[in-house]
C-alpha cells in the first residue's frame, strides 16, 4: 500500500462516515406505543421504560449494527479475490475446492488470485479498492502483515461461504415496483406524483461486478407508471456499509443525467435513525431491496417506524421483505 493512498484513505473517510443532514435517532415517543403492541415472547423488545433509556439503547444497537460491518467488508474482500475480474484475468474460483483444499491451505489457483489482489491494491485506483485501503489501514493492518492477514480471511470465508444459489438475493424487478404502483393508482392510493425516492439497503455485492439495476428500479416503475417525467428527480441510498456507499457515489457520478435523475448515497440506519426532512422534502416513494430481510422482528418494526416518518404525504413504501405484523400510522 503506497504512502500516497493515506490522503486518499483519510477523505474516503471523512465521507462515508458524515451523516446526512437531518438524520436523528428514533426517538421514544415515536416508537413506544409500536413496541408495546409486541406480545410474542420470540420478540426480544428492549427492556426500556422511559426515555433515557431508549436513547441509551438506541445509540448502542446503533454502534452494534455499525461494528458488525467490520466483518461484512471482511467477506466483501474474500469474494472479490475468489470472483472479481478487475484485477486479473483469471477465472473465477468457482467452488470451495477450488479456492482451498482439505487442509486449509490455497489452490495454486487461489494463490495466482491472491497475489494479482495484492498487487492490485497498489496499482487500481477506483471507489472500490480505495475503500479497501481505508478500512484496511482502520483495521491497522501493517504491510507486513497484509498477505497473512487476506490468507487467514480468505480461509475463512471459504469455508463460511453459502452455496452460490444462496450468495444473491436478485435485483429488484422494476416491471413489478411498476405494476404495483398501477395497482395503488387504481386504488387511488398512488402518490399524485413522485419527485424524490429513497433506496434503502440496495442489495448491493461489490465483491462480485456489482449490478446496479437494483438502483434503478424504482426510478424506472415511477417513469413507467407515468406517477413521473424525466426532469427534476432525486434518488437517495441510504446504507450504513462504506463500500456500498462509496460504489453508489461512484456509479452516481458515471450516471449523472440517467432519465435527469439526481443520484446520491447517504450513511443512515433505517433501524435506529430517521431523517427530519423539511417541509415538502419528505419522500413520494422508498423501495427496500433486501433490507427489512436481514433485520429481527422487532428492527423491522423500528424500520418501518423511520420509514413513515420519512415519506412526504401520500407517499408510498415498496418491499420484498416481509413486513412486521403491526404497521405504524402513516404507512
């Protein structure tokens, strides 16, 4: 890693850390009557009863979920070494077998792509291995310590590594974001129009050629349903991972213009804050990929809580989660 990449690292940093102007912790009062409609025993809701508490518990589920990135990116790297093209021309290792062998050790495949990996490291400069860089210099992983640290990493995920069917949940497809909004606008229950949508947890996997059609689903179903016209649109995705952060600014900035779309990526936990949005901000439309699929019942709940406090009036949310049993007014 050259001396050159810490500036770099430093303000990959600065941005995928800030948090969106607006965005707060869920607060007591917006959540309280939610939780306490819980009555089945395999929800653990949190054993608060006032507001202090809350906000203490808030900020450390908050610190938690953020910790568990860490280990995400961590996986995030091992895949792009056994998967990724950008870096060498190697075919992809397709099966465990073929990245590590009974005892633990690399294939001689997995090597040629680890060495490639490291390599690359010094010689890529894009989004996503600049990002690699800074989460490996805040992990404090010296240069010495760098093959053995990725070894020991790739070791691991290989063997954690779910079956290929099971790694991508699939793009959203926006033929069916579109026939559900006809579906509201027949209803009646279709928002007059929409002019800002909110993407939440993209699906992203930037270890692998990332398909960014997930980003645009929602935008394409709103131009096909008519509810909107190319012109004065903004999408935001909101995550909480750094590398899907980056990737989304990076693909924001090759896609300026898309249908005259404005495109952004902003750090917010859908689970623990909201955003105040000022009057006539809040959102025509948000769409959850995969986000409400990874969360427990009762961070679903807290979601869906964000969620409506966030929707402009008569806006709408679109999933292919299942949503929690109770739904919050207003969504």
């Amino acid at each position: 890693m050259r001396l050159r990449t810490v500036l770099i690292s430093l303000m990959f940093a600065s941005l995928a850390f800030a948090r969106m102007e607006g965005a707060r912790y869920l607060r007591w009062t917006e959540i309280q009557a939610l939780l306490s409609g819980i009555t089945t025993p395999a929800e653990k809701v949190p054993d608060v009863t006032d507001s202090k508490q809350w906000d203490s518990w808030i900020r450390q589920h908050d610190a938690e979920m953020r910790g568990g990135i860490d280990r995400c990116l961590e996986d995030s790297i091992s895949l792009l070494i056994m998967y990724g093209t950008s870096f060498t021309k190697q075919p992809p290792l397709a099966s465990r077998a073929e990245a590590v062998t009974p005892a633990g050790d690399l294939t001689p495949a997995a090597r040629i792509r680890m060495d490639a990996f490291i390599s690359g490291l010094d010689q890529i400069d894009d989004e996503r291995f600049r990002s690699i860089l800074q989460f490996l210099r805040r992990r404090q992983i010296a240069q010495d310590e760098l093959r053995a640290f990725l070894i020991g990493n790739f070791r691991r995920a290989a063997f954690e590594r779910r079956p290929a069917h099971q790694l991508h949940t699939g793009p959203t497809d926006s033929s069916s974001l579109e026939q559900s909004l006809r579906g509201l606008m027949t209803t009646g229950k279709a928002p007059a129009h929409i002019r800002r949508i909110a993407v939440l947890g993209p699906g992203l996997d930037p270890e692998f050629d990332p398909d960014t059609y997930n980003l645009w689903a929602g935008l394409d179903a709103a131009l096909a349903s008519g509810l909107t016209k190319p012109g004065n649109i903004e999408v935001i995705v909101f995550d909480i991972n750094p590398w899907v952060l980056s990737y989304v600014r990076a693909v924001a900035a090759n896609a300026s213009g898309k249908n005259g779309a404005r495109v952004r990526a902003e750090d917010l936990n859908v689970v623990t804050q909201t955003l105040d949005a000022a009057p006539g901000q809040g959102f025509d439309l948000v769409v959850a990929v995969t986000a409400l699929a990874g969360y427990s019942r009762v961070e679903q709940r807290l979601a869906m809580a964000s969620v409506a406090h966030m929707l402009a009036p008569g806006g709408v949310f679109l999933t292919n989660g299942s949503p929690p049993a109770a739904i919050p007014a207003g969504l």
